[in-house]
C-alpha cells in the first residue's frame, strides 16, 4: 500500500505550483546559474504573487538570456527597450534596470568569494542550510534581514528582507516544508 503525499497548504491545486512545491522549493542549490535565475525571479515578484511570476518564468528565460548573467550584465539599452516591450514579463522600467544591474552586481560578488553561493552561506550557521520544523511559514528571518541588508550596499534593488527570504526558500536555504509534507 503506498503512503499518501502530504503536501504544504499553499501550492493548492495548481499544477505549476505544485511541480514548483515538489521539485524545487526548500530544495538546496549551489548551482550559480540557478541562483542567479532566483535574483531575477524573486526580484521581478516584488508587489506580485509568486504564481504570477511562475506562469512566466519561460518567459524571463527567454528574455535573460538563458539566465546567463554575463549576458545580461552586458545588455544595453537596445536590450532594455526589447526587455520593456516583451509582454511576457512584467514590464516594469525599475525591475528591467535592476535585472540587468543585478547580473552586474552578481558578477562581483561571485568575483569577491568565488561564487554567489559562498557568499550566500556566509551568513548561515555554520554554513549550512536551516530546516525549520514549524507548521507556521515566516516572511523574513534576522539572517533574510542580514542578506538583504548586505545586498542593498551593494546596490542590489527589489531585494528586501520578504523578497531575500522567499529566495532563501526557493533556493533551500531554508527548507519550511511543514513537518508532515512528503516533501520536507
């Protein structure tokens, strides 16, 4: 007899939100290109919900270059007019500037530590990533608030403390799968 899944609450019924609760939220990453594709991502749901910006991801791929953030650290202003008129992203002028000045800034802290990772997991205990056994799912923590303050001197925008925190999720820094989901 098999065990039945267990999933958190939120993902519901949607078949997108569940591949994305399933296969990839809480589950750790190091792999810098997947890292980067969260930046842009987690910055352009800034105001959005997270579905939203999901049901487009294809979209931003095709639009940032395969997220390849040497490519979009290079984009120029005939870049930034295709990226404003593509209607498969949002079309907002000040997350346009800030994903291309965020493949920039990405370049130089992988630069400074070696990678982005290593800069990320500087500021988690003992480098590792938390899993939390709480039924109740937080919006920022002091180390979302920490990050995100770090990343806002060094220019990164549409990366506060909400936003830091729900990449930390996605990119499994922390893993806040409810205790009972199949899926902790």
């Amino acid at each position: 007899m098999t065990k039945a899944i267990k999933r958190c609450h939120w993902p519901g019924n949607d078949p997108l939100y569940i591949k994305y609760h399933d296969e990839e939220w809480g589950k750790e990453t190091h792999d810098e290109k997947k890292l980067f594709e969260f930046l842009i991502l987690e910055s352009a749901q800034a105001g959005l919900s997270w579905i939203t910006i999901l049901r487009r991801r294809n979209n931003y791929k095709k639009a940032f270059a395969n997220f390849n953030a040497k490519k979009v650290a290079a984009f120029d202003e005939a870049d930034y007019n295709r990226l404003l008129n593509d209607e498969g992203i949002i079309r907002n002028r000040l997350k346009i500037r800030a994903a291309i000045s965020t493949a920039q800034l990405f370049l130089a802290v992988q630069k400074e530590f070696g990678s982005f990772s290593n800069y990320l997991y500087s500021f988690m205990p003992e480098g590792k990533p938390i899993v939390n056994h709480s039924t109740k799912i937080q919006a920022s923590s002091p180390i979302s608030d920490a990050i995100s303050k770090d990343m806002k001197k060094r220019g990164f925008k549409f990366f506060g403390t909400t936003i830091c925190y729900a990449y930390m999720q996605a990119v499994g820094m922390v893993n806040d799968h409810i205790p009972e989901c199949s899926f902790k």
